[in-house]
C-alpha cells in the first residue's frame, strides 16, 4: 500500500536489479552464391569445404547449379557439403547475403531484394554511375573485396590475387618460351654449363616479389626496378638472398631489357599505371622476348600494350611476344577460388558470431573499411569523388 507521504510503493524504493545491454545472439546467415556470368570468369567464391564450416556452424547455403563448375567443383561437391542447388537464378539473388567473385550486372541488380548485403569485387575502374544508382534505389549495404583490411593494415584479397599473379607470371613465359608455343626454345632452369634465363621484374610489391621468387627458383638471373628503396630493401629480404635491384633510371632500365629474355611489369598507380617502357625500349629488345604486363588492368605500364583475353592472350609487336591479359588468376580457377574462399569464410563465421554484419562492421574497422554502400548510402569517398556523387562518412551512420 502506498505511503501517504511518498507518491512510490516500499517495493518501488528498494534497489532494483540493473538491466545490462545484451548483445545479439548468434545470427544465422543465409548466403546465395549465383553463377558467375563475366566473360571468362571461372571462380567461386566458395569452396565445398567452406560451405561446410558455415553449413556446420548453422548457416545456409544455396548456390545456383554450376556455379563451381568454371573451378572444377560439381553441384555434388556442394551438395554433400550441406549447400542447397537450385536452377532458379532469381531464387538465388532473391538471399539476404550475396556472395560474388564479379560485380553484379544492372540486370542482376533488379534480381536483388531490397536491404539485401552484397559481398563481391567492386572493379571501380569497370563501372558506370548507373550501378550505384541501382545498388542505393534497392537500399542495399555493399562490401567490396578488394577494399577489406586485416589486423595488420593490409588488404588480403588483393594480396593473394598478386601472389597468384606474380607466380602465374613466371608460369606463363615459361610455356611461351617453349617451341610449342614458338617460342625461342628456352627453358627456365639452372642447366649446368648453359645461361640462365635474364628475367627483369618491374615493381617490388607482391606481384614482384612472388614472380621473383618463382623466378629464381628455376634458376633465372633477376633485375628488380622499382623507385621505392624501401621495397627493393623489403624484397631482398623477403626473397633471402642479395639480387640485382635499382631505381627506375632510363640508362639502367633500357640496357637490362635489351639483354632480357622475359620482362614481366608489376607496377600500379593511383588512376592508371604509369608507363615505365616505352616504344623505343621495347624495339631494342631480343627478337622473341616475353612481355608480361600484370598492371594492364590498371592500364598497362608498357607503352606497346593492348588488353588481350585467355582466348587469345598475346600479339607479336616490335617482334616481341606481349601477354595483356588483365584477369590472370582466372587462369588458375581452382587456386584463386580456394584463395579467396579462405578469405571470406573466417569473415562470413565472425558475422555469424557477431549477430550479424552492422555488429561485425561496429567493430572491425578492416571489415568496415570494405564498406562502400550501407542501406543504401554511398559511404565511400573515393567512388563519391570518382563518379561525382553525394557520400556520407560510415562513422556517422553506425555507431
């Protein structure tokens, strides 16, 4: 009964049990991974053994029938693995979360529910206002890939890729040398008594570094050119062992190619790569030389370079044998395809874990900075400032 003084109950004054935030329980997360449609796109997103980690963690997986095929995963592979199949594009796209190696197409966008998360490559050098348009008019949140940090700064997904395009670099002037491909009949290989190959590697970031070390491994004489002494020094290191390096000086660069018999340019810019070699230097090389221009996605840093595809990869110029192709790790879907799996599965379980992504982003801030649309929002400076539109600052929006 309440007092006739105090307008509160005696059980209303005594101390009451303090009600702490809880956070969100585990969330279940239902992923679709469609078919990859891009012209000589191969890879999954995906491996069976990853769909089975998530499925055994409780999440679901439904995944459009041959999506895996390009990386030689069946539709039973997934199946056991605890994946869903269907035939059923529009089922697929219709999923809360959409996993893409490629950016989605316009028409692929109007298969999208609204408030769905997008995780794929973004390629902002490939896209037009229009997809941003679409992604906010469906209010969808947005990560791109190659934009994911992990603990230690570094951009993962774009570091395997490289790693898989410095080696694959070697690789392929490797079968372009040989008489099969008439080429001059060289083969990489330290053969007692006959001359190394002389390979010149422009750039000393990951790419460089890891078509060197495959480089030297078979037995190759390598020239490192990059103008950054602190990764000539970081590559020297990481390969083990003291190897010819140097600053991008014209005299040095042009007498190296002239004596090279594969040249494999690795360089990026901020906009486009800039053009270390230029017509003259390639004209002074051997007749049958390898040209490998991994940055060509970025515009190429040779000045003789054309874009080619896996279809008809190289062109004879200046009698120098050029290999453009901008999307090398597609050549070896079955690698790139478990490299990025790796990448995304540990994400995809911490989201789970965490409740869902708005906590994941709350606290990872590499995750976050992957984030390029939240509901609809473009939180992305530089797509703002590259196709001239409004954008707000992700750290206003989640708190």
């Amino acid at each position: 009964m309440a007092n006739p003084i105090s307008p509160f109950t005696k059980q209303q004054l005594l101390p009451q049990e303090e009600k702490l935030e809880i956070l969100k329980q585990k969330g279940e997360l239902f992923i679709g991974i469609p078919k990859e449609t891009a012209y000589q796109e191969k890879r999954v997103c995906l491996t069976p053994d990853a769909v089975y980690a998530l499925t055994s963690n409780g999440h679901r997986v439904l995944i459009e029938a041959g999506a895996g095929e390009g990386a030689n995963f069946t539709d039973k592979d997934y199946s056991e693995a605890g994946a869903k199949i269907t035939n059923d594009t529009a089922k697929v796209f219709a999923c809360p979360m959409i996993l893409k190696v490629e950016p989605p197409t316009l028409e692929q966008i109007k298969l999208i529910n609204p408030q769905t998360i997008l995780i794929s490559a973004l390629q902002i050098k490939t896209q037009s206002k229009k997809y941003f348009e679409a992604l906010a008019s469906k209010r969808i949140t947005a990560l791109a890939f190659e934009f994911i940090r992990d603990a230690d700064g570094a951009y993962p997904a774009v570091k395997s890729l490289s790693e898989i395009a410095g080696t694959a670099s070697v690789l392929i002037a490797s079968e372009l040398l040989s008489n099969a491909n008439s080429g001059n009949g060289l083969m990489f290989g330290n053969i007692s008594g006959v001359p190394p190959l002389e390979v010149v590697i422009l750039g000393a970031g990951t790419v460089g570094e890891f078509a060197g070390r495959s480089a030297l491994g078979l037995g190759a004489n390598v020239k490192v050119f990059d103008n950054s002494i602190t990764k000539l020094r970081r590559i020297q290191e990481h390969l083990g062992r003291p190897l010819y390096t140097s600053t991008v000086q014209p005299k040095n660069l042009t007498k190296a190619l002239k004596r090279c018999d594969v040249v494999i340019g690795a360089v990026r810019g901020n906009n486009r790569s800039p053009i270390i070699v230029t017509e003259a230097m390639v004209e002074g090389m051997k007749k049958g030389a390898i040209i490998i221009d991994v940055s060509i996605d970025m515009g190429g840093c040779f000045e003789t370079s054309e874009v080619t595809s896996h279809k008809k990869p190289t062109f004879i110029k200046h009698g120098v044998v050029h290999y453009c192709v901008p999307n090398i790790p597609a050549r070896y879907s079955k690698t790139a395809s478990v490299s990025i799996s790796n990448i995304f599965t540990p994400y995809l379980l911490k989201i789970g874990e965490d409740g869902g992504l708005e906590n994941s982003i709350r606290f990872d801030r590499g995750l976050k900075n992957g984030l390029y649309f939240y509901h609809g929002i473009l939180t992305s400076k530089s797509v703002g400032e590259w196709f001239d539109l409004d954008y707000s600052d992700v750290n206003l929006l989640i708190f």
